[in-house]
C-alpha cells in the first residue's frame, strides 16, 4: 500500500446513484456509468472515475446508504439530467493506492486510521473516495481518498 498526500481540486461531476446496501450493486452502478462515459467518449486514458459513499454504513441504515458512481467532467460538457450532475467540493486528502481486490481494499482500511494517526492528522468531515483512471481500471488497482484536516 503507497500512500501519498494530495489536494484534490474541485471537480464537475456526472454520477449515478445507488441506494441500499454497500456492496456488489456498487459494482453495478459503476458499471452502467462506465457503460454510458464509453458511449459519450468519456472514458479515455485521462478520465477521474469517483466511487462515492455518502453515508457511514455504521450509523446509516444499509437501506439509506447512498453510493455515488462518478466521472469528472469538464465545465462545458452538456449533461442532459441522465446521469446526474453534481460538484465536489475538494481538499487536502491521503491517498492509498491498492489493488482493487476485496482483500487489499479490506487490508488497506484495517491500516488507515492508523496511519492517519500517525501522521499528525485526523480524518475530515467530507466523503471518503475511491478513485481511478482509465490505466488504474486496465490494470485493477485503485486509490482510496481520504480527507483529511491538521
């Protein structure tokens, strides 16, 4: 597991959202929203793909659970309301680049708050993110994003 710090700019999103249970519909929404960017030429080497949970599955109750599927656009590209438009409202975030395997993503949270600790901050007030590029996608890997404050 690398880890790095980054700002993350904001970003102009197009999403799609899932509600219910964290888990393999997940995979589903972000599927169908990888399937529409293909069709719109979204999906190129340079694309940002956000997996966005809204909610903390310890105090949501899993059929409350919003999960967003994202992918960042550009200011001028036209969204039609199908997917969603949505911002995010960036910062300073830890970054966990891993395998995007249920075990190494499992592995990697077991050490974050750890590693958070130790490094002098503390986890933020804003949504966690799992992001990847096109060439992260190819090769299975990810990052997961988490926001951090001194």
């Amino acid at each position: 597991m690398c880890t790095e710090f980054e700002i993350i700019p904001n970003y102009r999103l197009a999403y799609m959202r899932q509600v219910g249970p964290y888990g393999p519909t997940n995979m589903k929404t972000m599927e169908k929203l990888k399937d529409w960017a293909k069709e719109k030429n979204l999906f190129i080497d340079s694309a940002i793909v956000l997996g966005i949970p809204q909610d903390n599955p310890e105090t949501t109750l899993p059929e409350r659970c919003r999960y967003d599927a994202c992918i960042v656009v550009t200011e001028d590209y036209p969204l039609d309301g199908s997917p969603n438009e949505g911002r995010f409202a960036g910062g300073e975030y830890i970054v966990y680049k891993v395998k995007h395997t249920p075990e190494a993503v499992k592995e990697a949270w077991s050490k974050i708050h750890t590693t958070i600790k130790n490094s002098g901050y503390q986890i933020d007030n804003k949504p966690i993110l799992e992001r990847y590029t096109v060439h992260m996608v190819n090769s299975g890997n990810c990052e997961l994003c988490i926001p951090v404050t001194r």
